[in-house]
C-alpha cells in the first residue's frame, strides 16, 4: 500500500539533504515537494532483461516485498556475443555498441515497475572491460587484458573517458529516460577511483606504458599550474608532506574532472533533477568529499561475513564464511558506514548483504533498517533480489533475495519501517 503508479509528479530532486518527489505543479523547491525514503534491492547480469511475459509479475511481487526502488547493476559487465542473449546492455562491437534486444527488454520492466511504484538506480560504468583492438585504445606492455574493469584507468584516460560519456547518453535516450519519472537517481562508477587507486598501490601496479605516460602529461600540467614537479607519487614514497599533497590534489582534480564530465552527460540526456552519486565513500574516502563536491549525493557499500576466496576469485566451490553476526559484534560495521555520511547530503547504502548459508543472516534488514531510519538515511539497496532470470528458483544462494527464506519473511516489514520512519530521526 505504500507504493502507487508513477507520474510526471514522482519525479525525484535533491532538496534539503533528502530526496524529494516533484509534486503536482511540477517545479522544484516548492511547497507541494514531499520526501521519500528509498528502500530497495539489486538486479544484476541478465537479472536486468526479463523476458516481457515475466516483468509484471516481478513488478508485483517487488511491491508487496516493500520495494520502491531497483538498483540496474552488471549491465555492462558481459557484452553479449548474440543479442539473443539478452545478458548485458552492450553486444561485443565497438563500446558503446548497444543490444537492441537487452534495451527493448529493461524498457518494458521500466514500464512495469512504474505502474508498480519502482524506482530505478541506473549504474553507468560497472564492470567493462576495454578492448585495446576493438575500442581502439593503447594496449599495455606485452600485451594481454587491461586490468579488472579497466580500473582506474578509464578515470583518466581521453579517449575511454569520452567513449563513457557517450555510453551515458546513448543508454539515457535508448531506455526514453530523459524527464521519465521512473529514473530517480544515477551513479557514475561502481567502487574505484583514482584516489583509491593511489591509496591502494594499484596506480604503481596497474598503471604502465602509455596510461602512465598520459598519467604523468596530466601531472606535469598540473604541477605547472600549482608549483609542483617531479614524478608519480606513491603511497609509500618518503616525501615532503607538500609534495604528497599537492599530489593528492592533483588526483581529486583528475576525479573530479571525469566526475564532472559523465555529471554533464547524464545531464544532457536525462534531465537537470536528476540526482546523480560518483563512486562509494568506501573507495576514496575522505578525499572523495572534494573530488565529489560537483555531485548530488553519496552512496556507500558493505557486507557483513562477505565470502572469502582462498584460492580463486568467485569460485563457487571453494569460499568461506565465518558465519558471524552483525548485532553480535555491536553492529561496529553500522557504525562505520554512519560515519561515511556527508551532512547537507542524501545518503544511501546501494550494496548491502549478509549472505547465505550465513546462519544470522535474517538479521540484517530489520537491524539495518531501524538503525538507517534513526540516522535519517535515504536509500537502502539489498544486494541482491537475483543474478540471473531465475525469478521461480527456491533454492537459496550466494546473494539472491528471490529464494532466501531467511530474509524474505522479514523483508516486506523493514521495508515499512524504513519508507515510514517508524523508528524517528535521532534529534541533534
């Protein structure tokens, strides 16, 4: 009951810190603006592509799950070989080559979810990878992939940098999204940036041949126009504590200036309200509120008892858990994401999950909603309802909330508790 159908008056803005639908004269910052609090859930991979038939009916049961927003995550990751596919929103041509059938398919969830009362969270860069041979950008020594994701390469680089923001607006205007009330909020980049790159090692590692020589004409200019000079700075260089920070500012400019031009993209294509987040405050932290402050708002992720890979990655037959609880430990990872917030800001959670076989996982929803309802929080995204069109599994896995009978039962009464504040705001 807490849900209704869409309308041009549904639209979401930034307004006091919070999140707001437009209301019915249909212009910002006026008295009809009224709040809303998000809370959702993660559709990944081929999740994002439902066959027509099957949209309404995920529509339906999402919104007597308590959902009022769905975040389009892993659109990009696997580019399809055959449109048929329906995998990703991109086929295996030159990037941004989108896949008509992908896009035909996300529309008509869209229109499902908006007779619904879904929102959506589109996510932009994710998971491609560049093709040096096919995108034409340079390759790195000796040949082979480019690192993970491109990471953090596409930060940087020109040419990836353009190609991403002709991605934005080509996705924006195939999926009708420009002023479409259905879209409520965008992020640019999923976990990275440059100052995280930096914080990490990975600039020294991942960064070579002609990446770091573009890398290194972007420094000179800088450095010219602020007083500096020298090489690459690493974490661990012992240096003046002027020059690493000058070095510093010169990553945030780097971040900011990608930020802003993917912001402009989206704003193009989509509208001017639209609010629009850049990566996770886990992945730059501090310094992400400087190459941030172009933005609308932030986003933050975490996992209590994430699956640890001893040996490789994602391997679903070799993981452990630790099978710990979120309340057991005094909810310590609660308490650090409250202090990833940025005041003045909304701020949502777009990844959470405490996942199966994990034996307190039922806890996580209700905890976390009652904690985020206190902090006065905006947006919720469990991770995730389904990697897959497995809309009909009852098997429960990985992180998939469509089959998990321990958190499902609970689910519907968070999702109350959070969207009506029925635990109030902490006062100052």
């Amino acid at each position: 009951r807490l849900n209704r159908a869409l309308t041009p008056a549904d639209q979401i803005l930034v307004r006091g810190g919070h999140f707001s639908r437009l209301g019915k004269d249909l212009k910002p910052n006026t008295a009809d603006d009224s709040p809303i609090r998000f809370f959702g859930t993660n559709l990944c991979f081929a999740g994002n592509f439902p066959a027509p038939a099957d949209a309404p009916r995920i529509a339906k049961r999402m919104r007597r799950l308590g959902i009022n927003l769905v975040r389009l995550h892993h659109t990009d990751t696997n580019p399809d070989r055959e449109e048929s596919r329906a995998g990703s929103l991109l086929t295996q041509g030159p990037y941004p080559t989108l896949n008509p059938t992908s896009v035909a398919r996300l529309r008509v969830l869209l229109d499902a979810f908006k007779a619904e009362g879904i929102y959506i969270n589109l996510n932009l860069h994710i998971g491609y990878e560049f093709r040096p041979e096919i995108d034409r950008v340079p390759p790195v020594p000796g040949g082979g992939r480019l690192p993970t994701h491109s990471k953090p390469l596409h930060i940087f680089y020109p040419r990836m940098v353009e190609l991403q923001t002709q991605y934005a607006e080509q996705v924006i205007s195939a999926l009708k999204l420009k002023n479409d009330p259905v879209l409520a909020m965008v992020e640019i980049d999923n976990e990275t940036s440059l100052s995280h790159a930096w914080q990490t090692g990975q600039i020294d590692t991942l960064v070579s041949g002609e990446y770091r020589a573009e890398l290194e004409r972007q420094w000179k200019d800088f450095a010219a126009k602020t007083g500096g000079a020298g090489p690459l700075v690493g974490p661990k260089d012992n240096l003046p504590a002027e020059q690493i920070n000058r070095f510093l500012m010169f990553l945030i400019d780097r971040d900011r200036h990608y930020l802003t031009a993917m912001r402009d993209a989206v704003r193009r294509a989509a509208g001017k309200l639209v609010p629009i987040a850049g990566t996770q405050m886990d992945f730059g932290g501090l310094l992400n509120l400087d190459s941030h402050d172009v933005l609308d708002y932030a986003d933050a992720h975490f996992y209590i008892d994430h699956y640890n890979f001893p040996h490789q990655r994602w391997d679903s037959r070799d993981w452990r858990i630790r099978d710990s609880s979120s309340v057991g430990t005094g909810l310590t990872t609660f308490l650090n994401e409250a202090a990833s917030r940025q005041a003045g800001r909304p701020y949502t959670l777009s990844e959470y999950n405490q996942a199966f076989p994990n034996s307190y996982g039922n806890e996580i929803d209700a905890t976390l909603a009652a904690f985020a309802s206190f902090q006065d929080w905006d947006g919720l995204m469990h991770f995730a309802y389904a990697h897959g069109r497995n809309w009909d599994d009852q098997t429960p896995s990985g992180f998939n909330l469509v089959s998990d009978t321990a958190k499902l039962p609970l689910f519907g009464q968070s999702a109350w508790l959070f969207r009506t504040a029925a635990v109030t705001p902490g006062q100052p």
